[in-house]
C-alpha cells in the first residue's frame, strides 16, 4: 500500500512524464517541418517512450493501492531557434526528470516504502541512459556543425541509448 506521500510523488511524477511526452511531440512536429525526417523519427520514438513511461506510473500507482490522477499537461514550446539548442533543451528537460525520479526515490526510502524504492530503480537507469543518449547526440552535433546536419538527420535512429 502506498503512503500518500508517495502516492501523491508518483502522480506529480505521471504529470511530468506526459509533459514529457508531449514537448517531445512538438519538437518532432518542429524537426519534421524542418524537413528533417530522422530527427522527427527520434523524437517521435522519444515521444513514445515517455507515454509508456507515464502509463508504467499510472498502473504502479493502482496496483499499490493508490489513485493514479490523470492530470492536463501545459502546452509545450511549439518553435525552437535551431536544431542545436533544441536538443539542449531535450537534455535540460531530461536532467529535470532525473531529479523529479530521484524525488520519488528519496521519499520512498523516508516512508520506509521498500517496494516503491525497488521499483523505481528501474527509472533511475534508464535515466542515465536517457542523458547519456542526448549527450551523445549533442557531441555529434558539435562535431558535425550546421554542414554535417543532413548526415545526423539520416542516422539519428542508431544513436539511440
């Protein structure tokens, strides 16, 4: 059973994922109208992820007793200044989400919440690899520069963490 502590953590943490979901969402909508198809696809994947992500929450929630809220998400940013500085905010974005699963994980283990603190593990690796896969992406593009974009366009899809 659920402390409502971590109840209320994990629905914040449901909110937060959809949110993910959805920027991820606008920012393939952005790629794609940029005619860049690959990054679109990565983003879209991205997209997908999140979801499963935020329905994972909502169904830990449920089977522990608690109440999963579906919540409305904000509207995320619709226009990016380029594609360099997009992916700076997707790995902004990520190191926030970082910190809100170390959040969870922080009051599971002051509500004594042994089951919640083993389940959440899982988020905690995937986390890094979340940072460690935009990193990359980051790095390519400092390397590629402007000239070098239509090449990570086309091959984004195999730096997937």
């Amino acid at each position: 059973m659920l402390t409502k502590k971590v109840e209320e953590i994990c629905n914040r943490q449901i909110e937060r994922e959809g949110y993910s979901s959805n920027l991820y969402l606008a920012m393939a909508s952005w790629a794609e109208n940029k005619g860049m198809a690959g990054i679109a696809a990565w983003l879209y994947a991205q997209a997908n992820e999140e979801r499963m992500h935020m329905l994972k929450f909502i169904k830990f929630v449920n089977e522990r007793g608690g109440i999963a809220a579906i919540p409305a998400f904000k509207q995320p940013p619709v226009k990016y200044k380029g594609i360099h500085e997009m992916f700076k905010e997707v790995l902004k974005h990520e190191q926030f989400i970082t910190g809100s699963i170390n959040e969870v994980l922080a009051t599971a283990i002051t509500e004594n919440d042994y089951a919640t603190t083993n389940w959440i593990q899982w988020f905690v690796k995937e986390q890094v690899e979340e940072e460690t896969s935009v990193q990359l992406i980051l790095d390519k593009l400092a390397l590629a520069g402007e000239a070098g974009l239509y090449f990570l366009d086309r091959d984004i899809m195999g730096l997937r963490g």
